[in-house]
C-alpha cells in the first residue's frame, strides 16, 4: 500500500506535464528531459500532491488549491503558479498534518514524559545497570554492576516515551547532558568529578530528601525495587507446597514454611521455585540483596563496580534524588525546539514559520543542511526554494516514516538484549554472535540477574544524542554499515564489528571530551576517515593520507605524532610499532587531545585549508 502510494504522489507531481501521444520509451525519454529541465516545483503543484497522498477531496473537481486554501493551509504570500520556499512548503505540511486526523493521530503525541529508569526498570522496558558488585562476598555470589558516578553520568540518557491518540506507545533514549557540566580538558581534575558535583548539589539542597526511598512498585508492573515491601502484605505463618520428582525418578512433596517476611526474600534471593506460586513481582538477585541487607542487618553501605556508595544516594533507592537527575536542567530541550539552538540560521527564519520548520525537523520530514565547513553546525535554508526532488522526498516522508531522517537520531538494531517473561525470574537473554553471524538465545541457561549492564527488552531501539559532532559521527558509522548492530553503554554508544574497524567502535557522546570517537589501525580503513570531516576539508584530508606515510611522519616529527585541524575535527596521524608491525593509527577526535595541547612543542599540530567554493 505504501509503494502504491509513493507511486500516486510522484505521480502526481508529474502530472502537470503534457506529452504527445508516443510508444513508451519516448513518453519516458521526455519525461526524464522534462524533469532534468525544470528543477523547481510550483506551489499548487506541491499542494496538489500531498492533498493527493492525504486523500483530501477537493470541493470542485482537481480544485486541490482552492480546498487548501480554505483550510487554511497556505500562507498570504504564496503564488498557486510560483515556485516556494523550504519555510513556504513546511508551514503547508505542518497545517496538514494538524488539519487530517489520520495524519494527527500518527505524528503528534498526546503525552510525552521523561519515565524515571527505575519505573523504567520495573515496567520491563529497560534497565539502566546493576547497583552492586560482590566477588562471592554477598550471599556466596559474583556480582557485577556500576559505580554511583556512572550512574549520575548515566542518568543524562533520557527514556522519552512518547504515546499517540492511535493507541501507539513509542520509545527513544535521549542523550542530552545535564546543563553546564563540561569534559572539556582542564575543567576537571577527575573524570568523575561534574557527577559528583551534582550530588553534592542535591544533598545541600535537600538534605531532608537524603533518604532510602526506593519508588513504589505499582499493581500490573513486571518487576519490584524492593521485594521486602510486598511480601509484607502476606499473612504469616504460611505453608508452600510443591509436587516434585526426586533423582530417583520418585514423586514427592516438597514443603517449607514461611514464617516471616524475610524468610520469602531469602527464597527469593536463592531462587526457591516454591514461591513462584504467590505471583509476587519480579526482582533482581542484586536488589534483592541490597533491600534484604538494609531491611535485616540496617547495612546502607555497599560497593558499586569500584568504590563505595550510601544507598542513601543512590538513585535506585532514593526516588527524590532519581526525580532530581531525570528533571535537572539539559545542555537542550529534549522536544523541537532544540532545532532553534542546533541551527544558526534560526533567528532570520520569519515568524510565521518558524513552529512549522521546527516541528518538522523534530519528525524528520525536513533535515537542516550540515554546513560544509563544520560538522557540528547545522542552517534551516528556511529562504531556500524548494526544488523539485526536495518536494518529492518530503511528500514521501510525511506519509512514510521509513524515510525519515531526524538530523541527532538513529535507530539501530541492538546487538543484546533481554526478553522478560511475567514469571518470577524468567525471561532470557538474546544475543549476536559475531564469528557465526547470527543470534544465539540463552533461554533456560541465563536469568535475568547475569548481566549488570544496560539492557533494553527489545531488539531495535531509537537513540538521539544531543551533542550534534558526536552524532554527525554515530550516523556515519551507521549509514556506512547499516546491516551492523550495536547497543548503548550507560554513556557510551557501540556500534559494529569487524567491517567498521578492527574491533567495535565505541563513542563517548560528549562533543568537548578528548578521547577519540574512532581509531583505525590499519591502511586498508583509513579512507574511511574522510566520511566524518567537513565536506570543504575532504580534498586535503584524502591528500594528506597519501603523503602522510610511517617514513614521512617519522622526518616531520621526533613524536611520531601529528595532529591536524579540519574544520572542527581533529585527526591525529601516530607512526609507531602496533603488534609488532610498523604502521600508522589514526584517531578522529571532536576536540584537540590534552596530551597533545599540554606538549605542542614536542607535538605537531597543523590546520588544513577549506576548499573555497564553499563558503557556508
């Protein structure tokens, strides 16, 4: 249906052309020349196509213009016979949008929230990461999970869910840092220290609110923060029974009596399949743990991935402090008005359409253009007259979302992820093996307690990173392998395998921090670097990976190292011995190294020259 109508609409597009009678060859001929002849689109033909693709009926026969205008699509200064502009076509898609229900229903949101990664968690939806580590000193168990800092830093990623009057409830992770924490070099003395900052903040702020106070779990939910709190609502004493077969192939009834609350936890702890039977929810072993040990021995102190922590602080377990992280103030909004910051040409947009283009670029139907000299700089053109193929791809996307492109997002297919189950420690853990090529379920072998890291219940998610080189750069990575999967590590994005480097790629998504966004070791992948520098930068960079050999880097510099500046990229050429042969890494990063600022003496550091045919 969707092939059919894409079909109509650019179809309709070239209705407006009249040829002669002819054999199809020379009807195709002439309608190609027509094309490559006229490369703007009038406005009434614009609006004729996408009433076509709505299936609007016009008042009066193949009057489209005439029904449009009394919808009150069209702006005062728009000519049925002239060309428009990108602001000119947005402002008529967008009143569309709003004017066809169907249309409506499917594009705009009815509510759109930040959902706490705890309820999160207890939802099924995803979960953030383990709160506890133990070499087989809690409960005779090896634990992994993460630090209290990382999970502050990691908290920065937003799970916007976004629901639509169609019935649809949609996710996406939204990377977006909080306001005014930098990874610049120089603004820190440890990496982790802006986390511990805003810690710090809320504990003077409100140090009334320094509580355990983990958030209530809610009837119909998948999994509980702390399973202690609804095993209390049981009636003690109470006996649980269970028909088994011994070894010995016998049958027997298995019994046990549960005489206090903490005696249910215990079972729980150590997987007793008895209590599966009082249906109460879901937990993790390491939760479990943390709220058995709070509850019965008053413990508050337990270790992350490296160091200590108050459970106290903990987002897990104080819902205040969780509320504080979720709605502290952002680098950017997380709705369509980031757009007005992103882009540089926003403040000359007139007023009339501006909402319109934001809208737009926020559902993908129109991308901002990248500024050939930047990556990260990004012009709505709004002024700019819509050409033809622009019209055809952007009727295509309002009434398919496949073709969308959302100028920070990307969706990927993820490499792992869990596949819960409503029973009490079900579900399995799915997967990609990169040697054989293909998923591998690890159904009846893993509970959900094996991992500690980020995980999300589904096999395809949605990411936007707010911080626009970083994204510029995990888009490539993706467009340029698509077939790969990858996944999200708390703060940081992985992606592919062995056919975008010699391992994965992995991104720290913050623009200042100065560690590299991708290294390539070997000759054969350095081409690829020229895919993520500005466009007016690309001529130099392919010239200087041919003159730039191990011999040539070795006579420019005793550091065997160059850092070279294109645009607002950095790619730094290293000659040395890397598994046992001479060769040259190259790293891309979005911000100069510290290392090599600190020793620019002993570093060389160069610029490299835009072409000047482009000057935006």
């Amino acid at each position: 249906m969707r092939k059919l109508l894409s079909f109509v609409v650019i179809l309709s597009l070239l209705l407006s052309f009249t040829f002669p009678v002819a054999q199809a060859g020379t009807i195709t001929q002439k309608v190609q020349a027509a094309i490559n002849k006229i490369d703007y689109i009038t406005a009434g033909k614009f609006v004729t196509s996408l009433l076509v693709g709505a299936k609007v009926k016009p008042d009066k026969p193949l009057d489209y213009w005439g029904k449009a205008v009394k919808m009150g699509l069209i702006p005062g200064e728009v000519k049925k016979d002239r060309p428009i502009t990108r602001a000119q076509a947005s402002y008529i898609v967008w009143k569309l949008i709003n004017a066809v229900p169907e249309l409506k229903d499917k594009n705009i949101p009815v509510e759109v929230r930040r959902v706490p990664p705890t309820e999160a968690f207890m939802r099924g939806i995803c979960f953030f990461g383990g709160p506890l580590a133990s070499n087989y000193d809690i409960f005779n168990r090896q634990i992994v999970g993460y630090d209290l800092t990382d999970f502050i830093q990691g908290y920065q990623l937003l799970v916007m869910e976004y629901k639509y009057a169609d019935g649809r409830t949609e996710y996406k992770y939204v990377w977006d840092r909080y306001k005014g924490t930098s990874l610049a070099p120089g603004t820190y003395k440890y990496i982790d220290d802006p986390f511990r900052k805003i810690l710090a903040e809320f504990k003077k702020k409100y140090p009334d609110k320094t509580v355990y106070a983990p958030r209530p779990y809610q009837k119909g939910w998948m999994f509980t923060l702390d399973p202690l709190v609804e095993v209390k609502k049981l009636s003690y004493p109470f006996i649980l029974s269970q028909k088994r077969i011994s070894s010995f192939g016998l049958p027997y009834t298995d019994s046990r009596q549960f005489s206090k609350p903490e005696d249910v936890v215990d079972a729980l702890i150590y997987k007793d399949t008895l209590i599966e039977q009082l249906k109460i929810p879901l937990t993790r072993f390491d939760l479990a743990a943390i709220t058995y040990l709070y509850h019965t021995q008053g413990r508050e102190v337990f270790q992350g991935g490296i160091a200590n922590y108050n459970i106290k602080e903990h987002p897990y377990f104080n819902m205040y402090l969780e509320d504080y992280l979720i709605n502290y103030p952002r680098k950017y909004p997380t709705d369509h008005t980031r757009f007005a910051y992103y882009c540089k040409d926003y403040s000359k947009i007139p007023q009339l359409y501006r909402e319109p283009m934001l809208r737009l670029a926020d559902l993908g139907i129109i991308t901002p253009d990248q500024s050939a000299l930047y990556i990260g700089v990004y012009y709505f053109n709004a002024g700019k007259t819509l050409t033809r193929a622009e019209a055809v791809q952007m009727i295509a996307r309002v009434f398919d979302k496949s073709k969308r492109d959302v100028l920070d997002e990307v969706t990927i297919k993820l490499d792992n992820y869990w596949v819960p189950k409503a029973q009490i420690g079900a579900g399995y853990y799915v997967y990609y093996d990169s040697q054989k090529l293909k998923f591998k379920s690890s159904e009846n072998s893993y509970t959900f307690d094996t991992f500690g890291h980020f995980k999300i219940t589904s096999a395809t998610a949605t990411f936007r990173v707010e911080e626009l080189k970083s994204a510029f750069i995990i888009k490539t990575l993706v467009r340029r392998v698509p077939n790969e999967y990858g996944n999200w590590g708390l703060a940081t994005f992985v992606y592919g395998g062995k056919s975008t480097n010699f391992n994965q790629c992995t991104v720290q998504p913050y623009d200042d921090f100065d560690d590299p966004k991708t290294d390539y070791l070997w000759e054969n992948y350095k081409t690829i670097l020229v895919n993520f520098v500005p466009i007016a930068y690309r001529d130099e960079l392919q010239k200087d990976l041919k003159t730039y050999s191990f011999a040539k880097i070795k006579s420019m510099t005793t550091s065997r190292t160059i850092a070279k500046n294109y645009g607002d990229i950095y790619v730094v050429y290293t000659a040395g011995n890397f598994f046992g042969v001479d060769t040259i890494r190259y790293e891309l990063y979005t911000t100069l190294p510290n290392y090599i600022r600190e020793g620019k003496g002993y570093y060389l550091v160069l610029s490299a020259k835009p072409n000047t045919k482009y000057v935006q």
